[in-house]
C-alpha cells in the first residue's frame, strides 16, 4: 500500500513538489515476486529520491536478494540510506553494505549530513545511526550550515525523545523540519488499533504522523515482519511524500 503525504503545502507559489519515496524495515527475507513488485512500484512513483531508514535485512546471508532488488530501482534516482537494529544484529559488514547500496547510486549515511540539490533548491538529509550503536546529531551536522530544508533520518523513533540538550540546542539552530523514522512496524499485530507489542526503541511511536515536539515526526509502518512471521491488522507501506520546498542558497561549508 503506498501513503501518500503532502508537506509544506503552505508554499504555493512551487509548483514543483520535491517526491520522495520511504522504504522501511523491508526485511528482505530472500529476492521473490513480492519484492519484485514493490521494486516495480517504487518506480512507477517516480520519485526524486529514494530513503532507506533501516532493517532492509535480517541476516548476512540475504545482502545478495538485497543487491538484487536494488538493481531493478532506477538507477539514476538518488537514495540514501540509514543503519537499524536488524543491519547491527546480523553482523552486516558496513563496508561491503555501503559497496552495495554505493553500485546502485545510494549514499548509507551513518551520522553524516548531505546536501542534494534540486534545480535551485536544495535538501539537507541528515542520516543517523541507530540506538543500538551510537546515533550523534551533532557530529552529523558537522561542518554544515543550517538549510531552509533540513530532513532527519533515524530508525527508531524513540531517538526524538532522547536528544540531550546540546542536541537540541543543535536542532534549535538548524530547524530541521521532518524525521522519518520506521522500526516500529506499527505495531505488526494490532487488535482493534491496538498495538501491544513494540520492539525495544519503539518508544510511544506506533505508526503516523506526531507533529508535537521541535521536528514533526513521520513513523513507517514498513513492509516486512521479524521474530513473528505474520502481519495482523497492519497493512505495510511504502511512503511517499511530495514536498514543497522553501527556496536557499545552496551552500556545503560554515
């Protein structure tokens, strides 16, 4: 199922929205029909960019169905991906990880920062590492100037209610504006809209938008399961957002 999501629609004078499409927690148990069809749709969107925020596998053993269905995205859309629990768990290796997503054009940002341009536009995305390792804000806005769009990637959306001061001091002067995060496959058995089992970094987060707090947050229900083979009452997603963007001067350095 794809959701579709509007942001910034206030800016009405861009015509031209920025398309991005989320892939979560697709846990990719091996390359079949299925994740060939999610592959086919993701193109079919057309998106600008592609995110990957986190548990793309379980084990080691599935990097080569991964790389496969990374080879039917269209290769000249730009992605970026994030670390999750899962990646760690396995002993994925990051440098043979970062070699595969690198041969599809995806950037794996591991507390780094990039600045994409779009036509006089331009996206700051900012990739953090998962709590099961050490996600730093601080270190990932390193060298940056703050952008008019600044979007935070982190895995589990417990990390938004973690931040230490300096952290939010860092997002009180770059503002970002959006935090995809995943993790939490809403819940992936839900009763009546109950969702009684969460894995650990959950957090409150279930599935949806919280827009309380200093960054309005987005939490994928994802597409794949993990421990328990099934989904009950939550249907999987991809993402997809189309994002109107304020105008900024492209600039990479203080």
């Amino acid at each position: 199922m794809v959701t579709r999501h509007q942001l910034n629609q206030q800016i009405t004078s861009n015509k031209n929205s920025f398309k991005i499409v989320q892939i979560s927690d697709l846990h990719l148990k091996q390359f079949n029909n299925r994740a060939q069809r999610i592959a086919e749709q993701v193109n079919k969107l057309n998106p600008n960019i592609v995110l990957f925020t986190g548990d793309s596998i379980d084990q080691v053993e599935q990097l080569d169905g991964f790389d496969r269905f990374l080879s039917l995205l269209d290769k000249q859309t730009a992605k970026y991906a994030i670390m999750g629990n899962w990646e760690y768990w396995a002993g994925v290796d990051l440098k043979r990880l970062t070699k595969i997503y690198a041969t599809y054009n995806c950037s794996l940002l591991v507390n780094q920062s990039i600045l994409h341009k779009y036509g006089e536009y331009s996206i700051l995305i900012t990739g953090l590492d998962d709590l099961v390792s050490k996600p730093d804000l601080i270190k990932s806005l390193q060298g940056l100037r703050p952008q008019q769009n600044h979007l935070l990637l982190a895995h589990s959306p417990a990390y938004r209610d973690s931040f230490s001061s300096d952290e939010l001091a860092k997002i009180t002067q770059y503002k970002p504006q959006y935090m995809l995060s995943g993790h939490t496959h809403g819940g992936q058995l839900s009763f009546l809209g109950f969702a009684p089992l969460r894995p650990p970094g959950s957090g409150r987060y279930v599935s949806g938008w919280y827009r309380d707090g200093a960054i309005a947050l987005y939490v994928s229900r994802g597409l794949g399961v993990s421990v328990l083979p099934v989904r009950m009452g939550v249907i999987p997603e991809i993402s997809y957002f189309e994002w109107f963007l304020n105008r900024s001067v492209i600039t990479s350095s203080k």
